[in-house]
C-alpha cells in the first residue's frame, strides 16, 4: 500500500496500516490521531470538518520519522518527549518509567485518604523517577512539605525539570534507599511515605512486551526472583526509624505478591494494612501504618 496523497485522511490511512502490523488496528489509529494533535493540533473533528485538510511536506516528514520510530517499538511518549498525569504535563525521557495509570490511582486513593485529615504533611516519594507522585502530590495536598529521592543523577535532572515546569516546590535528593546515607532523609520524619520502587520479577519479562524491554529503563522495573521485595523491606525498615506515630507507608505493589506483601508489613511491625484494588480489579495498592 502505497500513500495516495498529503490529504490528512489519506495520511492516517496509510501510516496506521504500517503500525497495524505491530499495533493492532485500535491502537494504530489511536497512535496516529496522538501524533496529528500532538505535532499539528489536527483532531477527529478537524478532519471530519475539513476533507481536504493537508500536511506540508516538512509536516510529512515529521510524521513519518514518527511512525518510523513507533515501528521500532518506542512508546509513543518517548516520541514526544511527554505524557500527562494527573492533569499536568511531565517531560519523559529513556532515564525515567512512563506514568501509568495505576500509579495515578495510587495518588488520587492517597489524597482522597488524606486531604481531610490535616492541613498539611511531611511528604517522602522513594524512587521518584520523573517525579510524577510527588510533584502530583505537592499540587493537590496543599501547603505539604515534598521530598523526592532517587539513586540516578539523570532520574532526578527530569523530575527537577518537571517540577519546574509545573511550577511546584520539591526537595530532591539523590540516594539509595537500599542502603541511605544523605542526613536528610535519616534525620526527617514523615507523615507519609509513598513508593512505586522496581518489583517486576525477571520471570515475568516474558510478558511484557518489547515497548517496555527496549526502551524503559530496567532498573527501575526489575527485580530477582530470588528476592522480589527487596525494595518494600528496606523501605519499611527505614520507615520503621523515620515515619512519625501516626503516618502512613503507601505502595504500588505487585499484583501477584499481595499477600507476601502483607506479611512482610505485618513481620516489620506494620499491623495495620490495607490492599486496594485498582481500576482493572487488581491488588496494585497497598496502605500500611502502624
């Protein structure tokens, strides 16, 4: 099949046919209709409206070097160097995971927990990536105190970036919370601890698909079968020294590890947990206190 025309309608066409065969039919289309909005402010209804709407031939070209990345298997978000979560923008790069849609959840469930129940917090977010939860969190539990850690340099230029742009106030740290050394964080406390840290098992590559695997960065996804909770021990050991009486801990869990989950809380002295379920009916959410 060969592209007939630079008519927009004949342009989505052709290049959702190439992304079919890696896509799915849905998914292309909706891939393309991304790139039209995002690159040229083109939308359903301005094609519907305007048949014979065209694209330049520079427009062309960046919608072609565009699909020609999507045919590689790069998300889309990478493409266009951004996602949205929880009604802003974050600026995303091969150093930091995609939001998704579960660790928005995991913040809309913390706040709707939360917002009532103090004016303000002592806020820590571990492994803040793109810094999507903690500046989220900033924004919506007004007058809170953020801080974000992270153990990559490159991690915390993006979140530095995106809180800028969102213009919000986070304190950012680079550490290890596998093994924390910064003053910091050792000699804060916290009303809330908030984590969505690595805990895929390798095992589990096998269903993930390429999109994921060559591009995201796998050190914060994987972690050894042999030990999948490595990351939730330490956080809850350093919780165990620096969350005040009445705080909380909050994670984005594994789905299939639930109930180790809850043991581990429970062994670490944190009696009191909750697992909640996300928008597909998965255990993906896990509250835990004292």
């Amino acid at each position: 099949m060969k592209m007939s025309s630079n008519l927009v309608r004949d342009c989505r066409k052709y290049y959702a046919s190439e992304l079919e065969k890696i896509y799915g039919s849905d998914e292309a289309n909706a891939l393309i209709m991304i790139l039209l909005e995002h690159y040229f402010g083109i939308d359903r209804v301005k094609i519907a409206m305007n048949p014979e709407l065209r694209l330049s031939e520079s427009e062309l070209l960046t919608l072609h070097f565009a699909v020609k990345e999507l045919l590689k298997n790069k998300p889309v978000q990478y493409i266009l160097g951004e996602t949205e979560f929880c009604g802003m923008r974050f600026f995303v790069d091969e150093n930091v995971l995609i939001p998704r849609p579960e660790t928005e959840e995991l913040v809309n469930q913390l706040v709707s927990c939360s917002v009532n129940h103090h004016p303000s917090f002592r806020i820590l977010d571990i492994g803040t990536g793109s810094g999507c939860i903690a500046i989220s969190l900033a924004k919506l539990l007004k007058n809170s105190v953020v801080t974000a850690v992270d153990v990559s340099e490159k991690a915390l230029k993006v979140a530095k970036k995106n809180a800028e742009s969102n213009c919000i106030d986070v304190n950012f740290i680079k550490d290890d919370i596998l093994n924390p050394k910064n003053p910091e964080l050792l000699d804060n406390h916290f009303d809330i601890i908030v984590s969505n840290p690595p805990y895929v098992c390798e095992s589990e590559k096998t269903e993930m698909r390429a999109n994921v695997l060559d591009y995201e960065p796998s050190t914060a996804l994987f972690v050894s079968d042999n030990d999948p909770l490595i990351f939730y021990r330490k956080i809850l050991e350093f919780a165990q020294k620096t969350l005040k009486p009445d705080g909380e801990v909050w994670f984005e869990i594994n789905e299939k590890l639930g109930t180790e989950m809850k043991n581990l809380c429970i062994e670490k002295g944190f009696e009191k947990v909750e697992i909640i379920k996300d928008f597909r009916e998965r255990d993906r959410i896990l509250k835990t206190y004292r």
